[in-house]
C-alpha cells in the first residue's frame, strides 16, 4: 500500500459509531508511506476522540505495514486551560455574552429557570442560544420541546443545533438513542463533549449563551470558567435551601474563579393557593434576600411553586412562552433585573 491507496483507504473509514468517513469530517491530516512504514497525521478536536479514531485505523491497517505511526496534529485548538479562570480561553467567539446557571443541588429548579430565562431574552429580541452542560441530568430538550429531535450536521460538518421559541438549543441528551438512556461518563469526556458543543455547533452569532450548568461545585463548573469568558453567574435556589452549605460553596465557587455574580433566583419560593389567592410562605419568607445580602449578590426575583409551571415545563410548553402573564412576568422580571445588575455586551 503506498501512500496515495492509503490515504484513499483512511478517507473512506467510517468513523467508530458514525455514518459519516473521517475524510467527510476532515480528520486526516498528513499521510505517508515510505517502504512499508506509516506515517498518519489526525486533526482530531479532542484527545478522546483521537484516540477512538486512532484505534479504528490501527484495527484496520496494522497488518498492512511493518509500523504505523498515528499522530495528533498540534492545532490551533487551545489546550485545556486547567488552573486558569483569571484569564480564560474563549471557545466561544461567536457569543458577545455568556450566562452560566447553576445550582447548589439538583431538583431546584435551575433548568426550568435558565430555559425560560433564555427565551425571556429571545422575546426582548436578542439572539440567544442555550447549553445544556447538566450533563447528569440533560432537561432542556424536555422543557423545550426538543427531546425527539437528533444531531444533524451541517455541510461545514457543524452540528446543527434544535430551534424552539426562539432559541437555538443544544444538549448531551440528544445524543442519546432515548431521552432516559444514562450517561455513563468521566468527567474528563463530560468536557470534551461540552467543549465540542461550543465549538462544533453551528450557533451563528449570538447575543447571549445561557448555560445551563449541572448543579454543585465540580469539574464541569471549573472547566466552563477557564474555557469561556462567563459575564455573568446565576445561581438557583429554593428556600428550603438557603441556609444551606451547597448553595454557599456554589456562590463561593463562583466568585473563586472570577466569575461575575449576576445573583440569586429563589425558585419554588411561595404557594399562591389557586382558589382563594392566598399566599402561603411555606418556608417562611427572606432567606434569599438575607443569603443575596450574604454575599452582596442582588436577589433577581422570587418565582412561586406552581402547578401550570410543573405541567408546562414538564410537557416542553414553558411557562413565559405558553402560561399565564403572571407566570410570565416573573421570567421577565429576573431577566430586566438582570440587565439592569450586569454591564452586558448588547
Ligand atoms: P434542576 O435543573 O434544578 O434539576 P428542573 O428545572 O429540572 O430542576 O426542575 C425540577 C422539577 O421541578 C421539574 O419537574 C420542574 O417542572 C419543577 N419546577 C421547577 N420550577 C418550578 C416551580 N416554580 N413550580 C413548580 N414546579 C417547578
């Protein structure tokens, strides 16, 4: 095999999982056979998938030549700028701004809260797009109505993302074969995915990037501030939750890693009683604003426990696109409140 039948041959693998060749998605670099050594170059976007690319062509060429050396080729890609969130990467150029969502623990709220933040935006007529980084628990797609839809790719080999209410939408759940399928994955391939999805995702320009960040303090959270230049953190809590550690260490981290605190969403925060009016604080009233006054973050709204929240958001119908103008006005409040507490790029 010479090296013009070989770079033919490399051209036409399929890669591992995919339908697609690694030619189609311009993964060969360099090729060259000199007597029967191998030498091939890769333009692989993450070191997982270099090394699932480099064993698909080792299993098929190893008995063809005396050596096959496969080889990564050092890009323009940036490293992984671990330890760094002062001066962070920008793995999203396209994005004038960029809003993480987070959480102390899950069950909050926080994707309910950053699906409808996000199209709050979209109806004031910004450009936005929304990234589900809860890698653990990948909701977007249900609150959006997106959850049957599958990648597709683009002819620049871009992943094309899901458009709903105005937003362009992209998900780790999407890649799944069904919306309940877990992921089993490392951390470490967790970000490459995500980094993936900031830079492979044909997102156009866009005025804000919503991420909607797996709750706690971990790799993920630490990885997405040294990889993008976040504008503004949002963190979600209920009232149950204030006092406690996990939403103090989320703040904390937050503002550990130079991440601008645009402040605190106190979901589930009250009941309204739907046949007298009555407002019940369940859990008594002010811990968020004495938790915002904490930490000197403002309190960007307090949105109540609501059946038609519950059934809108689980049947993808979201509330400040299909409920009440009650409903409505709490997602539109946060995100005027918002604008108001960040100097944002708009
Ligand atoms: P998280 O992202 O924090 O895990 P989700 O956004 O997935 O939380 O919400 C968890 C559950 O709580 C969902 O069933 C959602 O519909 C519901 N929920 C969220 N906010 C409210 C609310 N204000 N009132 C009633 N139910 C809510």
């Amino acid at each position: 095999m010479n090296t013009k039948d070989l770079s033919v041959a490399l051209n036409t693998l399929a890669y591992p999982g995919l339908t697609r060749t690694l030619g189609e998605l311009k993964l060969i670099s360099e090729v060259k056979v000199t007597d029967s050594n191998a030498f091939v170059e890769l333009l692989t976007v993450s070191d997982d998938s270099y090394l699932t690319v480099k064993s698909a062509i080792e299993s098929a060429f190893h008995d063809q030549f005396t050596s096959l050396n496969i080889t990564k080729k050092q890009t323009v890609q940036k490293d992984i700028n671990y330890g760094n969130s002062a001066t962070p990467n920008n793995r999203a150029p396209y994005a004038a701004n960029v809003i993480a969502v987070t959480s102390g623990k899950g069950g909050v709220g926080k994707s309910t809260v950053s699906v409808n933040l996000a199209i709050a935006l979209a109806q004031k007529g910004y450009k936005v797009g929304i990234l589900d980084a809860d890698v653990y628990g990948p909701n977007v797609p249900r609150l959006t109505n997106t959850d049957l839809e599958k990648i597709r790719w683009n002819d620049d080999n871009k992943i094309i993302p899901c458009e709903n209410y105005g937003i362009k939408i992209m998900s780790v759940a999407l890649t799944t074969p069904t919306s309940d399928t877990p992921l089993v994955w490392r951390s470490s391939v967790a970000v490459s995915a995500l980094i993936q999805f900031l830079e492979d995702v044909a997102w156009g320009e866009l005025d804000f990037m919503v991420i909607d960040m797996p709750p706690g303090t971990g790799d993920i959270q630490l990885t997405m501030a040294q990889e993008l230049p976040i504008t503004a953190g949002v963190i979600v809590t209920t009232p149950q939750l204030v006092a406690s550690d996990d939403v103090s260490r989320a703040i904390r981290m937050f503002q550990d890693i130079h991440v601008p605190m645009a402040g605190l969403v106190e979901n589930m925060s009250f009941f309204v009683a739907p046949d007298t009016g009555t407002r019940y604080d369940i859990f008594g009233s002010g811990g968020g604003a004495r938790l915002a006054e904490r930490y000197n973050i403002p309190l960007l709204g307090q949105i109540p426990i609501n059946m038609d929240i519950r059934e809108g958001s689980d049947n993808g119908e979201p509330p400040v696109v299909l409920g009440s103008d009650t409903l409505k006005s709490y997602y539109k409040d946060i995100v005027e409140e918002m604008l108001k507490a960040m100097k944002f790029k708009i």
